[in-house]
C-alpha cells in the first residue's frame, strides 16, 4: 500500500533509539576488536528472522533476499553505534524500513503476483502440501496487502513472531494503548479477508 | 483491549478457526533457501572487508594526490601529468543488490461504482412476474425450466476436503423423492466433514446476463433435512468482474440467511428483506433488480449435511 510509507517511515524513525529487548536470546557477546565476527554473529542469529520479517511486511520471497542482505550492509555500516543488546530492535526497525522503501517500487509487478514452487519448497517436499502451502501463501499475501505496515508489522510481531503486546511496544517504541489497538484493528481486518477470500473461492469454485 | 486482556489474548495460530490457522500458518513455512542465505552472508562480509580496505586506501590516494600535484606545479610545463586512479564509492546496496524500478501502478479507485445508490446492469433479464416457478425438478434433469428469459443449469462444488453426492463437475438427475404429494422429483445433495469453506449447490438465472426479479418480493422453496443451511441470493454488485460481476473489491459477500431445516418436508419463503450479507465484504443494499445466482451453501461448521430441495419459486 503505496499510502503506508510516511507512516511506516515515521514507525521506523522511532525506533533509532536503541532499547533492549530480551527475546529471543541475543547472539553471544562480541569477541574484543573484532567488528567482522560481531557482524558474522549477527547474520547467523538473525539472518532468518530480518528476511521472513521483510517477507510478511510486504516483500516477494526474491526481494526479500535483496532485501535482507541490504539491511545487513546498513548493520555494517553502524555497527559501532548498535548497543549490545538493541540489535533485534536496529534489526527489525531496520527492514521495516527497507521494506516501506521497496514497496513503493515493487508494488504487485505482475509478474511477480506468483511465486514460484521453489520459493516455498525448503523442509516441504510432499508436492501436495506445497501446492497448498504456496495457496495459503498467497492468501496471506493477498490479506497484508490490504494492512497498512504499522498494522501488519504488530500482527507478525504478535501472531508469527509470538511477541506480548508491550514487547512489541517496546520494540517499535510506541504507547502499548496503540499497539493494542492496530493489533484489534489487524484482527480484524484478518478475521473478514479470510472470509472473503473462501467466499471467492466458493464462488470460483463452481465455475472453473 | 486493555493490558490484561491483551496478556490473556492467544494467538490467532492456536485459537483461530481452521481457515485462519491455515492461512496463517503457511507463513511459518518462511525462511530463505539455504544457498541465498550463505550466498548473501558472503556477500555481505565481502563488502564489508572493501569498504575497510578503502577506508584504509583512502588516505594513501589522497597522500597520492597531494604528492602528484606538488610534483606537477615543480616539474616544468609540459611534463606527462601521472594518470590518478580517483573514483567515487559506489554504494554498496546498489553494487549489490538488484535495482527495481519505481514505477508504481496508480491505485485502482477502491470505490464501487454501486456506492452511492443502484446503478442498472447490463445486459439484463427481466422477469415479468407471470411464472414464478425457478424449477421443480419434474423434468428429472438439472436444467432450468425456460421461464421469463431464465436458463442454466444447477451445479455443485466444495473445498474439497472432503466428498459429497453428487460429486462436482458430474451431471446428476433430480432425484426421485418419496412422499410430498404430487411432487415427484427434487435435488438431494449430502456429503461429509468439510473444513474450509464447505460446500454449494447453484444455479445462475441468466448466465451472462443480470436478472431483473424486482417484480417478485423474494423466494420460496419446500426443503428437508438436518442440520442448516444458508440460501442465498447473490447480485452482481458483490460479484467480481473477473466472473462477470461488477464488484471492485472485497466481494462475495452475499445476501441470504441461516435455515435450520426439519426432517420433513416444510416450506421456506425468504423475503428479500430478510436476507442479509455477513459482513467480511463490501456493504451493498439488497436490490432484485441485479441478481447473480441463487445458492444453498453450507459452511464447515454446518457440515456433514444432508438435504432435499424442490420446488423453487420467485415469491409475490
């Protein structure tokens, strides 16, 4: 949604100052003087979780991969200045910007409206259980598309992410009051896609 | 929600309804592939090593140039200039990664052409009020009797997780039923468990074309069976246009209404003012004069289910 960029920029810009964050364990202490194991430890602990976060905030899984590395060049960059113990904040705070910036350009290309099996085959090789994960993933696509980013980026932290709702608060730096209310209001645009789109396919089901 | 409702609040993964859990779920398959992975983690660690060796250069390239330009205003004019190998950084994010272009569609108006009152459909069948009868199945087959421009043919179709007769994309005859006066013939649709979005049985009234059915108030239809079932009556306003609706988002959502049926035979009149859309979809006044389909669907928490339907009719 071209429209959620200011606010998701505004997100991102308040998330700069650091605040630690407890889960999920950090990467061990940084080894003395050694900025390029500290940045290796980093990618290792969290390379999974800033690219299945750029994932659900909106990007295609070949963007993501783009995407992931770009905010890790960023982690690069700042290293110095990243307190031990806020890299998963800096991180995450980091690819919702990176996404808000991307979406603006790669929004729904048609080429990209689907993926290929590939992108969805990693630990599931029944084909039939990736047909319907590749489905099902496409439905949630469909579903975040019509989240503004504040929205969807509570829902994965609260739902996929399995954050408390002052956890995420602290992460992304906002009042927990707000925080409830984008999760209600994410919810429930959640709960209503999900109904639409089997009604759709109720419908499209008898004529194809 | 307050905070202690929030601490109560479990997730949607583990209390939703299988639909929900579904959807959601397909997003914990997400991770990058292997390869991509330590592909990008080389990369990464590789431009990080350049920009520290240029971190490093860059004072021996301008030590370079200071020297080179001493040099060229003490040599005499004329003297070869040596050649400095000065370039620009390149941003690591753009050496690296792909480059999109950033040509946005424009946004397609979210605002249905139907918002702001009826707008007639085209083309259009008009029913003119003089045979009410949709279909009473004597026939034996599954076509529409040819009455007031109507046509088609009934069909059925689920989700597809689990079975039911008849079974989709067959033909199947009416029925023969035992013991409802003079009738002879209905449709019978049963089948199991279904978990997703359950199962339909439908007939379009003018395919390809809108129908106009304002000159009746609604429909009636004798049924039986257990269990319940929601008849709806589906305009092309919450149709998609994909299908030959006119619906621009957040469609499907149809006007009907939860029956609970009897195990013998009774008869249901459903006045268009009684049905009602469920809510997931955009909101659309009930108006006969664009109807789609009419449907009997049954949702997975109405499942298994097993009923009879016969003579459908427009009401007065």
């Amino acid at each position: 949604m071209v429209g959620d960029v200011p606010g998701a920029l505004a997100l991102a810009a308040r998330l700069r100052d650091p605040l630690p964050l407890s889960a999920p364990p950090e990467p061990k202490s940084t080894p003395a003087g050694t900025e390029e194991a500290r940045l290796r430890q980093l990618m290792d602990g969290y390379f999974d979780f800033v690219w299945r976060s750029l994932r659900r905030l909106g990007l295609l899984a070949s963007d993501a991969d783009d995407a992931t590395q770009e905010v890790f060049l960023v982690v690069s960059r700042k290293l110095p200045q990243i307190l031990v113990g806020s890299e998963r904040r800096f991180l995450f705070a980091t690819a919702l910007r990176v996404a808000s910036t991307r979406r603006r350009g790669l929004r729904r290309r048609p080429e990209d409206s689907s993926e290929t099996l590939d992108d969805h085959q990693h630990g599931a090789p029944d084909p039939e259980r990736v047909l319907q994960l590749a489905q099902a993933r496409r439905e949630l696509d469909q579903i975040f598309d019509g989240m503004d980013l504040e929205q969807r980026a509570v829902f994965v932290l609260f739902e996929l992410e399995e954050l408390t709702v002052p956890e995420i608060a602290s992460l992304l730096g906002t009042p927990v009051g707000t925080v409830s209310s984008r999760l209600r209001a994410a919810r429930e645009h959640f709960q209503a896609a999900v109904k639409r789109l089997h009604a759709r396919a109720a419908f499209a089901g008898g004529r194809s | 929600m307050s905070q202690e409702k929030d601490a109560e609040l479990s997730r949607l993964l583990r209390t939703g309804s299988e639909l929900e859990k579904g959807v959601l779920g397909s997003a914990l398959e997400d991770r990058p592939a292997p390869e991509r992975r330590k592909d990008a983690i080389a990369q990464v660690l590789d431009a990080t090593r350049k920009r520290r060796e240029r971190r490093w250069l860059a004072p021996v390239g301008i030590s370079a140039l200071c020297a080179a330009a001493a040099t060229a205003l003490l040599l005499p004019h004329g003297s070869p200039r040596p050649a400095l190998p000065v370039s620009a950084e390149p941003t690591p994010a753009a050496s690296l990664t792909k480059t999109h272009p950033a040509a946005s569609a424009p946004n397609a108006s979210s605002a249905s052409a139907f918002a702001n009152g009826f707008m007639p459909c085209s083309p259009v069948s008009v029913a003119e009020g003089g045979s009410p009868l949709i279909d009473d199945f004597e026939d034996g087959d599954t076509r529409l009797p040819l009455l007031e421009h109507r046509a088609g043919s009934w069909v059925v179709f689920n989700d597809a997780t689990s079975t039911q007769q008849p079974r989709p994309g067959s033909m199947f005859p009416a029925q023969r039923l035992d013991g409802r006066g003079s009738s002879h013939f209905g449709l019978h649709m049963a089948g199991g468990k279904f978990t997703k979005w359950g199962a339909t049985l439908a007939i379009e009234l003018s395919p390809r074309r809108c129908y106009d059915a304002s000159v009746y108030r609604g429909i009636e239809f004798w049924a039986r069976g257990h269990g319940s079932i929601r008849p709806t009556v589906k305009m092309t306003q919450v149709v998609s246009e994909e299908y030959g609706g006119s619906c621009l988002h957040d469609c499907f959502d149809a006007h009907g209404t939860v029956l609970a049926l009897a195990r013998d035979w009774r008869l249901y009149r459903l006045p268009w003012s009684e049905l009602k859309q469920r809510g997931f979809g955009e909101q659309v006044p009930f108006d006969a004069r664009s109807l789609f389909s009419i449907e009997f669907q049954v949702a997975p928490e109405q499942t298994p289910f097993d009923f009879w339907i016969d003579d459908l009719s427009f009401a007065k």
